[in-house]
C-alpha cells in the first residue's frame, strides 16, 4: 500500500510503478505522489501501449518519437516529471 501524504516517499529518489498499480490507486494516494513529483521525486510509468488508461489520468501525451520507440511485445518505462 502505497501511502496518502507525500512526505510517505521523502526516503525513495524514484518510483517505477506499472500503469495497473497506479489506477488503483485511491485519490489522496494519486495525490501525494503528484505532491512528491512536484517536490522532486521521479516517476517511471511501466505501461503496456499509448492507450494505457493511466496515461489520461496524469493527462499525459507520448510524443511520437515515444511511441516510436515502445514496442507492444515490450514495453518501456516513460519518465515522468513535473517542474
């Protein structure tokens, strides 16, 4: 379980989470890990493909050089981070 306030991931640098763990996540979870990307931490998104309903949630759009790269039988990690 993930924790609700973003002082709970003070003690991690980065986080790699797929994009089914993180559409389970609760709002006050969603919440704190925007606040500690906001603060500094790194979020890797582990997704299938481009229509991968975690993107929409962080209203997140791959460039076309992204999805170029990914390859549907392997997927890669997308770096996120906010500034």
């Amino acid at each position: 379980m993930l924790p609700d306030k973003w002082q709970g991931y003070l003690s991690l640098r980065q986080l790699w989470i797929t994009g089914s763990e993180i559409s389970a996540l609760t709002a006050d979870q969603r919440e704190a890990l925007l606040g500690w990307v906001f603060q500094g931490g790194s979020l890797y998104l582990v997704i299938s493909d481009s229509s991968d309903p975690a993107l929409k949630q962080f209203r997140i759009e791959p460039t076309k050089s992204e999805l170029a790269k990914s390859e549907p039988s392997k997927p890669e990690p997308a770096k996120i981070e906010f500034s």
